[in-house]
C-alpha cells in the first residue's frame, strides 16, 4: 500500500519512522509520498525521511493515482477541511487525532465519506494497541472484581508551542493531551454518562491549559480525568474494583499493566507487558490494511459513531469553560 502523508510536522516524522519499519519487517506498506503547502518544505522532508515523492500543493499529491492511503498529519483546526479535499479525491484517509475540533464538524466529514464511499480511521493509536485488548480481557475475566472507578491523566509541559497556544489552531490541553484520558475512560467505561463536571484553567489566549474532569455513568461507576500543557505528569491510570485494581503506566502508549489484590498495594499478583513495537503508530496502520481492500468504510477499533461521541464529550467540556475557537 502506498501512503501519503498531508502535513510535513513532527507527527508526520513519526509516522514516518513507523512505516520504515513496518516495510523492514515485511508488510506491504510504502512510504510513496509527502505534501506540503511549501514545495522546499515537502522536499527536505522527503530527502530526511526517505519518502519517493515531493509536493507543493495537497491538491497535486491528491490527483496522483497510485496513493493508496492519506495520513492527515496536519493540526486540529484543519483536519477537517483536509479530509474533506481527500474525499473529493476519492483517497482513504488515515487522520491523526483529535479527529476534528468539533463534532459537527466530524459529522460533515463523515458523511460526507459514507457518501462517496471512502474509508476513514481516526489515529487515535490507543485505541488499537495490543494494551486494549489485554485491559479488557483482564476486566471481563473479572481479575479485579466489578469495576467501580478509574483515573486517568496526561500532562507534558508544551504550553510555550505554538501550535498549543493558538486558539485559531484550535490548540489547548483538551484536543492535544485530553483526548486520550477521555478516550481511555470511554474504553473501559463506555459512554452511558449521567453528568460530567470540571474544572479549568485557561492560557492568556483563552485556551484550556489544565483541566479535572468527573465523569459519573448512569451505573454508578466515575472515571477522573486530568489533562494538562503546564508540566508533565506520570500519565498512569488505575481502574478500581471491589476485589483489585489494575493500573496502567502510560495512558498514550502503554508499556506495562500491573493487577493488585485489594489488601496488597505492594506486590502486584500480575504483571503484564504489551508486546514491543515500532512506535505504536504500525497498529492504526495495519487496521487500514485490514479494511480497505476489504471494502470497510471504518475500522472496528475505532468506528465512526465512538469518534463522534469523543468529540461530542469534548464539545459538551468546552461549553463548561465557555471555550470556542474563532472559527466557530
């Protein structure tokens, strides 16, 4: 499969790095082309990570008939005019999150795609890691009784970036950082929520800069959620039940699940580690190759109805802070 990446950025590197080492390890992917809206932009980070063509414009890369499959690596503010000229194009479209920055605007992408028939994921990795799974199958097998809580934080200090600090990126701790404990909470705990309430602190642009959430399920269970651009944070999450608790090392790339008995915070009666990887990203890559030549429009780790749901919780968080970004 020969990808494109829209967006010359830093996440762009990565996918990059990812896709190099998926081709080493004998997947048929190809790192085939990259665009930029700056020609010499596009071809200095063709020269840097190996990519076989240069664009000028997303347009030109969109009209080549061998692209396969579009990485939209750009910010959140224009993800969604992105997809949608890759739509127009009729390209299969892999897009880094926050998915959009706000869920109407996800809605008209999304239809817009079941429309003309295009596949589109959203690059949320966590959703498609091995550690899912092995969360999962750790609380359905009942290792630490019925759930009752859980925590979940993910806080680096980046408030001096500007992509962060914008508001007209639709920058700020929630789309950037939030999203994965939100995500984390909606995976373990699903999304039949009874109230949400949080607090928030804003940068002098306007935009979030940390923020706690209470989630509280019509079943009774609460998720907490912190989310912050001002330091960095252990990024470690625990889910709570009436036998055990479990805990997770790294919220947005896991390494490691530990389960505890209830009376022994010490010794963990179990200790897992998520198998090695490239970056994390191969997981949301191979589910592509799983559903386009399948003729999917969505993948199962992540379908189109839970992207919107994310970014409906995150637009119902933002009327608390009285937050809108200008484009709104």
């Amino acid at each position: 499969m020969k990808i494109a990446i829209l967006g010359a950025g830093n996440i762009a590197r990565s996918m990059c790095r990812t896709i190099r080492g998926m081709k080493a390890a004998g997947r048929p992917v190809e790192l085939y082309a990259v665009a930029s809206r700056d020609i010499d932009k596009a071809v200095s980070f063709a020269r840097e990570q190996g990519v076989t063509r240069a664009y000028g414009s997303y347009e030109q890369m969109l009209t080549d008939p061998a692209v396969e499959l579009v990485y939209v690596a750009t910010p959140h503010s224009h993800h969604a005019e992105h997809m949608k000229l890759c739509i127009e194009y009729h390209k299969p479209i892999l897009c880094e999150k926050s998915f959009t920055a706000n869920a109407e605007q996800a809605r008209e992408v999304l239809n817009l795609a079941r429309e003309r028939g295009v596949y589109v994921a959203e690059a949320i990795w966590t959703r498609y890691m091995p550690a899912r799974r092995i969360i999962d199958d750790l609380i359905a097998g009942g290792a630490i009784g019925e759930p009752k809580l859980l925590t979940a934080n993910l806080a680096y200090g980046v408030e001096h970036k500007e992509r962060i600090a914008d508001p007209v990126l639709a920058g700020g701790a929630l789309l950037d950082v939030g999203v994965y404990p939100i995500n984390f909470a909606s995976m373990v705990f699903g999304n039949d929520i009874a109230e949400m309430v949080s607090t928030v602190t804003k940068l002098p642009t306007g935009v979030d800069r940390t923020e706690n959430i209470t989630i509280r399920y019509a079943d009774g269970r609460e998720a907490h959620v912190m989310a912050s651009v001002a330091f960095n944070s252990d990024r470690r999450c625990v889910v709570y039940g009436d036998k055990g608790y479990l805990t997770v090392d790294n919220v947005n790339n896991p390494g490691f699940i530990e389960v505890f008995d209830k009376n022994d915070r010490l010794h963990p009666v179990q200790h897992i580690d998520v198998p090695e990887q490239i970056t994390g990203y191969e997981y949301e890559v191979e589910a592509c190759l799983r559903d386009i030549p399948a003729g999917a429009l969505e993948p199962a780790e992540m379908p189109h109805s839970e992207t919107i749901e994310i970014m409906r919780q995150m637009d119902a968080l933002r009327v608390q802070w009285n937050m809108k970004y200008p484009f709104e």
